[in-house]
C-alpha cells in the first residue's frame, strides 16, 4: 500500500485553536465553574501564552458554541447551561462529520439562497401564513425548551420556503436535503443561544418575503445559513468539546 495512501499531512495548531481548548479543559475540569467570570484579558494572554488576536477568536469560537457569553464592556462569562450532558453528545457529532456538514452547507448555500429569492415572487398567502406558523411554533418551543419540537419548527419552515419558490423540483430536493442535515439541525440547536439566533434569522427571511424583495430574501438566507455555517466550523473546530460534565462534589 502506497503510504501516501495511509499516513496524511499534519495541520500546525492555531494559537486561537490552542486557546479554545485550554479553556474547555478549564471549563470540563470545574476551575472555571458555571457562571464564573473569566479573568481580565491580560491576565488570560499571560496565563495560555496567546496574542490578544487569537485570545479574542478563542472567545469568539467559544462563545459561538455556546460555552461563554460575552458582555461588552462587562467581560465574559461561563454559561450556566453550557456543560449540559445532552448538549455535548449532540454537538460533539459535528467534529467527526465535519467534511460532511460542510458540504451540506456548501449545497444549502446555492439552493436555499436561490429558492428564497424565487419564493419572494412566486410566494402565496397561504404559504406565508404556513411560515408565520412554523415561526410561531419554533418560539413556543424555544420556551418549553422542547428540543424535538425546535426540529420539527425548523425543518418545517424550511421545506415551507421549497415550496414557495414554487419550483416543485427543487422543493423536492431541499426536503431530501432537510433529511440530511437532521443530525446538524440537532446539533447545533443544541448550542445554548443558537435557537433564539435561528428564530431572528427566520423572521429576518419572513420578512423580506412578506415585502416581495427578492434581494433582501435571497440576502436574509444566505446570512443564515452561515451564521448556521459558523457555529458548525465553532464546533469542528474545538475538536471533542463539551463531552463529559465536570463532576459535582
């Protein structure tokens, strides 16, 4: 066997991509406990041996995944509900699928845009208050913290924009594709903060249909689907995070 075959090349580790995994042993180990505040950015450049450029993509990373949530002005802060068991088992698939999630995305990118901006001139009332609902029912579910119903909200509204473009070969395809990005869907509705930003992404699309604007719509999607790109790269990229919740004494 050729050993080309076998053996791939090396990628150098990041400084940033460094920093992301200290502090999520930091944060796995209980040093810095749920809620804890992390210390001023000085302090952490001196501490992980990092620039400030790559500490502050750490921290973008981290809070993309929803592990910290920034304050500007304030500092930043470790999530309450980031070290949640259920939450690192559905995030954690995105690392080892990772080169097919972005191919999905790659696809979602040239067909949803494209089916958003079709949907803006060809969308009836009918369809509009079909995507009003799912928008409603994705809210609702955000409340109840209901995981399963956030999917089916999601999934929903999406085949219902297929079927506004009103190009019945191509809704076809995006419910195949909604089949198989279920497993990202999850994931990533997983990450704390994400089904609220997949709420306002929705209506930002919702919007531009409801004023025929093909441009806005096509502009609205493609913003979310890579918001939805990012915070799949965030979490690829900080290989098996949030895996195992530190113990409680």
């Amino acid at each position: 066997m050729d050993n080309n075959e076998v053996f791939r090349s090396v990628k150098p580790k990041r400084l940033s991509d460094s920093a992301v995994d200290q502090i999520l042993e930091l944060v796995r180990s209980g040093q810095l406990g749920s809620g804890a505040k992390l210390p001023a950015e000085r302090e952490l450049i001196t501490r992980l041996g990092v620039s400030r450029t790559s500490l502050r993509e750490a921290i973008r990373i981290l809070e993309t995944m929803g592990v910290l949530r920034v304050v500007p002005g304030r500092g930043t802060w470790v999530r309450e509900d980031c070290m949640q068991p259920q939450i690192g088992e559905l995030v954690s698939w995105i690392p080892t699928h990772e080169h097919d999630v972005m191919q999905l995305f790659e696809l979602r990118e040239v067909l949803e845009v494209r089916a958003a901006q079709l949907a803006a001139e060809r969308i009836n009332e009918e369809q509009l208050i079909t995507m009003s609902r799912s928008i409603q029912r994705l809210r609702e579910a955000i409340e109840r913290r209901d995981n399963e119903a956030m999917l089916l909200a999601d999934r929903e509204f999406h085949e219902a924009l297929g079927a506004a473009s009103g190009n019945v070969l191509l809704a076809d395809v995006l419910t195949s594709l909604g089949h198989m990005v279920t497993n990202t869907r999850q994931a990533l509705l997983a990450i704390p903060g994400r089904p609220e930003a997949i709420l306002r992404e929705h209506q930002a699309v919702l919007e531009a249909l409801l004023g025929r604007n093909g441009r806005a719509a096509g502009k609205a999607m493609l913003n979310h689907v890579t918001k939805a790109e990012h915070a799949a790269r965030a979490a690829a990229s900080a290989g098996q995070l949030l895996v195992e919740a530190p113990s409680k004494q």
